[in-house]
C-alpha cells in the first residue's frame, strides 16, 4: 500500500501546520527499531539530497524515514512501539525548524544553480546537503572568485525581491513538454513516475528563473531564505568544482563563526580587520626569508663541521648532527667526501624520526656500497630509503633507533675496513 505523500502539499510554516494523523497500515519488526507504514504522512523521506524529516508518532521519536518503491517506512525505537499493529491511529508532529532549515537549503540550491548556469554557464551535476553546509559539484575545473561573488550578489538579489516558489505536476502526456522547459532533463525514471512529474519553480510564472524537476521541500518565496552565502570552492574529480555554500540560520552561524575568527587573528596580530590581511602576508614573507636563512645557516655550519672531520683523515666515520635541516644531511656528506675522497661516512640526524645518509667517496675502498649499507642498517628497524652505490639515505621511523643505528653501523665499517 502506498503513502498519501503530505509533505508534497504547501510549505510548513507553523507549528500546527507540522502536525498531522494517520492510520498504520504496516508493522515490521527490523534490527534498527520498527518500521511503520501510514495511510498518510508528513515526513519527507531520505531522498535527492535532501535528508528526511524528522519528529515523532504519538510522542515516540521518528529516527528514520525510508522509501521503498511506493512504500514509506517510519523508524522508530523498538521499545516504544512494542504494542503497536494495523490499523492504530496516530499523531504525527514533524520537527519544524528542521524542516525549515532543509527547505532554505534545498530552495538555496535550485536558486544558486539557476544563477551559475544562467548568467555563467555553470552546471550542477550534485547535490549535497550536510549537517552545517551544502555543496554542489559543478562542471568547471575551477570556478572564477568573480563569479562566486557575482552569482552570491544575484542570489541575495532574488531573495530580497521574494520571488515566488510554486510547484506544479505534470501527468501523462504533459511530463514530455513539461521537461523540455526545465534547466536539466530529468532522468527516465523521473519521467516515468506513475505519480506524475513533480517541477520546482522560482519566479514568476511568466518569466520564471528556474523550473527544475525536484521531490524535495521547499519555501514559498525566496524572501523566506534570508540569506545566501558562498563560502568557497575546491577542486573535486577531474572536470569538476564543489562549492560550498550556507542558506538562512546556517549563513548567519556560518559568517559568525568567520567574523570570530577573524577576531581572534586580529587580537594575535594586533591589528583591525582591514589591514589584517596585509600584516598576515607580512608576517608570512618574514617567516618565510628567516626560515632560509636559517637553511643557509644550517648547510654552513654543516659544510664546516664536515671540513674539520674531513681533516682528521679517518677512512670511515659515523657522525651524528645535533641540529639538521632537510639539506643539511646532504650538503654535509658532500662537503665530507670533496675533502676527503678516501673516505666513507655514515650520517645522521634524529628529530621525530631518524634520518640517516650514506655517502662513499670517488677514492674510497671498492668493498663499500652505500645502498647496501643503507638496507642492512634500516632493515631491523622497519625503516625505508633506496639511493646508490655512492650515495643512499632514508629514515627509521623513531628517533630512539639513532644510537642503535650509530652502533651498527660502526659496527659494520669496522668489518669492512678492518
């Protein structure tokens, strides 16, 4: 038996609107509670995006709301319905600022779509509608700020002139010439709906902004959005864009969360919005020149450190380095054997992980291999790395395994150089 789909009526706008009553018509006893099926209900179901409603039956929470074919399910605690078969009659109550919320957002959605694909060529292929932002994925590899800004200011546009919502369904041989009118075709499925095909409308009627084939809820003037907001954009899969975007309360917490943020940078930075984004580079740029300067300063120290070893003529050494940027290892174990081309060195340097570089120099024995050194050493402690005869290096995933790994290797050229 099928459901008489209420929630497909007019938009809920008051309490006493979301409350209505039904006769069971099914009870099944699932895993995840009990599923009830009414002659009647106000519950939108999980489906086009849009998640259900949710609310109660006589008081009992509705956890769920599924659609299967022509049926409708409502999920409900086990417990609480323990007692309940055909043909009881109930009460249900929708939750109103849920419902309201998903009917800003879906409308949102079919606004801000209307308005990328009509003035920028955008196209929506998906929808999305999560717990504090709604995205859509677009086909563009990347979508232009300007036009995120432009498109925002249309949205707000119709929003303030509270263009009408309508909704109208087309029956028969009317669904044909009612999809040649919408912004997207709709699928075969849709088309062949035995209830008819359901379009969503903004604007006048006369000149609509959008006509679109939808199932979900939706306000009855874009006046009751409030606001629209874009809140940025990302690469998704190849060819296309996500955007993400927040309609009416959601927009409000959303640009007040931000503001707060901002706050907070403009406290740390000591400085007003308006010129927070300016001390911010500033200081990155700073950053930025000490961070190399204390690169060049590393690879210095490292270069002298390695001409004094070098000195000493040792035909092998293990030596640790106390303070090591990425290219210090590296410009260490060159320096090293430039000065001493006889020689061979295993170096390295611990910080979270343990670093290690094994360099052999032009002159060096034939029996020493740096890429063979490297496996024997990080073999025991699960470590990674690769390179060549003359020169390997990789990393153990500790830092505790540096003494032990100075200990074997150590070990190790002590055999081979004897």
């Amino acid at each position: 038996m099928s459901t008489e789909r209420l929630f497909e009526g007019p938009p809920l706008t008051r309490v006493d609107d979301a409350r209505f009553e039904a006769t069971v018509t099914a009870v099944e006893r699932r895993a995840e509670g009990v599923a009830l099926e009414l002659d009647r209900s106000l519950f939108y179901p999980t489906g086009g995006g849009q998640p259900c409603d949710l609310g109660t039956l006589d008081g009992l929470a509705v956890r769920d709301v599924l659609e299967e074919g022509e049926r409708q399910l409502h999920l409900v605690a086990d417990e609480g319905a323990a007692g309940w078969e055909v043909g009881r009659p109930v009460v249900g109550a929708v939750d109103l600022p849920r419902r309201r919320d998903h009917m800003q957002q879906h409308s949102g959605q079919h606004l801000l779509s209307a308005v990328l694909v009509r003035e920028h060529g955008v196209a929506t292929v998906s929808f999305h509608l999560g717990r504090e932002l709604c995205t859509i994925d677009v086909v563009a590899d990347a979508v232009a700020p300007a036009v995120l800004k432009d498109a925002e200011a249309r949205c707000n546009a119709a929003i303030q002139a509270c263009l009408p919502v309508s909704v109208e369904l087309h029956q028969g041989a009317a669904v044909e010439d009612a999809a040649q009118t919408l912004r997207k075709r709709p699928d075969a499925k849709a088309l062949a709906s035995e209830r008819g095909l359901r379009v969503v409308q903004l604007g006048d009627p006369s000149a609509p902004l959008d006509r679109d084939a939808c199932c979900g809820t939706h306000v009855g003037n874009l006046g009751q959005l409030g606001s629209l907001v874009i809140l940025g954009s990302e690469r998704g899969r190849k060819g296309h864009t996500r955007i993400q975007f927040a309609v009416g309360e959601r927009a409000v917490a959303a640009i007040r969360a931000r503001l707060d943020a901002l706050d907070e940078v403009c406290l740390a930075l000591n400085t007003g919005p308006a010129d927070a984004g300016e001390r911010a580079r500033g200081l990155v740029a700073q950053v930025s020149e000490q961070a190399k300067a204390l690169k060049r300063l590393e690879q210095d120290a490292a270069r002298a450190e390695a001409t004094r070893l070098a000195a000493e003529g040792s035909p092998w050494r293990v030596h640790t380095l106390a303070v090591a940027g990425p290219k210090a290892l590296t410009t260490f174990a060159q320096t090293y054997v430039s000065a001493h081309p006889g020689g061979s060195l295993v170096l390295l340097h611990a910080a979270e992980r343990t670093s290690l570089v094994v360099r052999r120099g032009d002159a060096a024995p034939e029996a020493f291999d740096a890429a063979q050194l490297l496996r024997e050493l990080l073999e025991p402690h699960h470590g990674k790395g690769g390179g060549s005869r003359d020169f390997a290096q990789g990393t153990a995933p500790s830092a505790a395994a540096a003494a032990a790994l100075a200990a074997a290797a150590e070990a190790r050229l002590g055999e081979l150089f004897g």
